[in-house]
C-alpha cells in the first residue's frame, strides 16, 4: 500500500482506540505502529480495560478498516517513570504486567480479546493454558470473538 493509505489507517484506527480509551477514563501511555499502550488504574481498572476493548472491537467491525486488531489485556504491577538517557526521555510504563500485555495482545486474533481469566467477565470463553514468551509459568487466559 502507498505510504499515505497506510498512515491514513493507522491514524483512523488510533482514533478509535485513544477516544475509546478516553470515554472509559484510561490513559494512552503510548502508540507503537498500530497498537496502543493504555492504562486503566484503581480497582475497576480491568472492567473499564474491558469495556474500552469491547468498544474498540464493536467501532472497527462497524467500519470500512481494511483489517481487524486482536485485543490484550493484563491486571498486574507496573513501574512508571521517566525512561531513557538525558537527551531523550519518556514517561512511561515498564514491568512484568506490560510484557505480558503484549504476549496476550500478540495471541489474539483479529477481532478477538484476550485477557487474563481472572479478570474476564462471563462473556468470555473458557479458561485455557497459554505460555509466553519470558514466563516459566503458564498463563490462563479466556478470550471473547467481537460480534
């Protein structure tokens, strides 16, 4: 595709995910290629994570977008701070949780969500055993196809 089709997408499809985002009172942290790092603190965190993927998932079907996104979503620590040398620093966040963000992110299929089981609603599929990358341990994740 010609440079201008694609950054047109990718600015239409990050749209979507920074106001869906917003509306559920989370905060982007950072935009990579087609992907959004986002955070949703306090207890409620997860479900507001959750709403906003739903609403991501439900804006792209509904639209012209010439391809879908997987979803990954992951409770856990995280340590936030300005990263880097002097000359160029980010405020962001690091740590097991934003890794595992993205293995998650990495085992959704299009138009699907995964998220750890714990944090999962009754939406969502069965409990299964996934490794990832950097863990020792399995994760149980359940995963939700957007409708």
């Amino acid at each position: 595709n010609p440079a201008e089709t694609v950054v047109d997408f990718l600015n239409r499809i990050m749209a979507v995910q920074v106001d869906a985002v917003r509306a559920h009172h989370g905060d982007v942290d950072k935009m990579i290629g087609d992907a959004v790092l986002a955070r949703f603190d306090g207890d409620d965190g997860p479900k507001r994570a959750i709403a906003a993927a739903r609403d991501i998932q439900a804006a792209i079907s509904n639209s012209d977008f010439p391809r879908r996104i997987g979803i990954g979503i992951h409770r856990g620590e995280v340590i936030s701070g300005a990263i880097g040398p002097d000359q160029r620093r980010d405020f962001t966040v690091i740590g097991d949780a934003v890794n595992i963000s993205a293995r998650l992110c990495a085992l959704a299929a299009a138009g699907e969500i995964v998220t750890d089981a714990e944090i999962a609603d009754d939406d969502f599929g069965t409990a299964e055993q996934v490794q990832v990358k950097g863990r020792v341990q399995g994760i149980s994740i359940r995963r939700l196809k957007a409708s």
